[in-house]
C-alpha cells in the first residue's frame, strides 16, 4: 500500500485521471474515542468536528465532492448527481465524469473501489459480509457497466478487519457455501459453531463472479487489518463495546 500523510493512496494501474484515496483515522479533528479524522456523522462525534474532517476531505479531492450515503448493509446501488444529497440510502454508488467522489464509509467492513479501462466511471461498494452474500458487488458491476458500456473493469479492495480477527457464527459460513461451495475455504472452524473468515477473499470470490479479476489491495495480511492496526484504523467490533462507539474512514474514487 501507498501511504499518504494522513491516508492510502491506492496502488492499482487505473486509467488516467481516475484518483481514489483511503482516509485512516490520523490527520482530523475529533477528539477521543474518534481520534481523529472521524468521518461519520451517526457515530455520537462532536458534529463540527465531523463537519471539519469531511471539509478537509472535500479539499483533498476537489473539486470532486465526496457523497456520504447511509449505509444499511444492502444491495441498492445509485449513479450520483450533482444534486445527490448526503444521507442518500445505498450501499453502492456509481459516477460517471468529473465532480463527484464515489465515497463509501467503513470501520471493519470491505471498501471496494472500482475504476473502468475508459476511465470515465468509478465506483465504490461497502461490502461487509451481508453485503457481500447479497450482491453488492454484482449489483454495483451491473450499474457500473450500465453507465460505461463495454470494457474492463478493475477492482481496489481497502482495509477491514482481518482474516486473524474475523470470527462469525456457522450461518454466516452457510451464506456463502449456499451461493458457491468453493467458499467454504475461506472459513476456518474453531469449534462450538464458530469460524474465522477470510472477508478480502470472499470478495475476490464474487469479483471474478462478475467477471473481474484485475484486483488489488488488500491481501488478508495483518497490515490491512483494522481491528489490529489500532493507531491506523478504526474499528468497530474493537472498540464499540469497550468505547460505545468508533468512527468512521472512507474510501473515495473520483474523475480529477
């Protein structure tokens, strides 16, 4: 991964004029438990606080303007427009020409960016395993191929909790086998119901579904990891039950 000052710069051959950044939870405003580049608006953060980290994110990729959904672990999909509010109800968002940043936020769940060979349309999914086992990502490749016709496509998968911390109840196993029996090698039982899951190659598993392959990022590595990279990311399963809440750090793809 390429780091920036305060974030990731992605590090995937996309086409020209296609910028994407992973914000980490340094270079912001908020103060503790949201230290410090808090982006989240729903997490009991102070609100100017928020509204500082999201002007400082704003200043990053303009003149792209970031969009921050409401997320609901679901499949909906919107292409933005200039007049798309935050608040937007999706897990997926496609845009196509300059002055608008896909943007997805997470705290242990899979960012996935996309850009296509045109390079005239960008995405960006929040694929957390519910999302994952519902087809975000093959509805957000369908949206995406919908706004630029024919051409490939590649795929930048960001941090999230690691393969190492991500224990799940059989169900969330059972998900998966029932859409490819191939799946079940990315869970790892430990006894009484429980498994590890491999969440970064699950993703790749419904990638190259849709026909994607050119992926990059996140390997499954401890490096990529929010849950133990406590001074880089924030994470959720963490820290929500010790602090009552964690904050929030956002991928973004945009035509600059």
């Amino acid at each position: 991964m390429l780091l920036a000052a305060d974030g990731i710069v992605p590090d995937w051959p996309a086409p020209p004029g296609v910028r994407a950044v992973f914000t980490t939870r340094e270079g912001g405003l908020s103060v503790a438990p949201f230290d410090s580049f808090n982006l989240g608006d729903h997490v009991r953060d102070e609100p100017l606080a928020v509204a500082g980290n999201r002007e400082r994110l704003a200043a990053f990729t303009a003149p792209a303007r970031p969009v921050f959904l409401r997320q609901v672990h679901g499949t909906r999909v919107v292409r933005l427009a200039p007049d798309t509010p935050d608040g937007t109800e999706a897990d997926g968002c496609v845009v196509q020409g300059p002055g608008l940043a896909a943007t997805i936020m997470v705290a242990d769940c899979l960012p996935v960016l996309f850009a296509h060979a045109s390079g005239t349309v960008v995405a960006a999914a929040h694929a957390g395993w519910r999302g994952l086992a519902s087809g975000v990502i093959e509805a957000t490749v369908t949206v995406l191929r919908e706004a630029a016709g024919e051409g490939e496509i590649m795929a930048w998968l960001g941090p999230c909790i690691g393969p190492r911390a991500f224990e799940v109840g059989a169900e969330v196993c059972e998900a998966f086998v029932a859409i490819e029996s191939a799946a079940a090698a990315h869970f790892w039982p430990l006894g009484k119901g429980k498994f590890l899951a491999d969440l970064p190659a699950l993703a790749r598993r419904r990638l190259a579904a849709t026909g994607i392959t050119d992926v990059h990022g996140n390997d499954g590595s401890a490096a990529w990891c929010t849950v133990t990279q406590r001074l880089r990311f924030f994470s959720h399963r963490r820290d929500a039950l010790i602090l009552g809440s964690t904050g929030r750090m956002a991928a973004c793809a945009w035509i600059g």
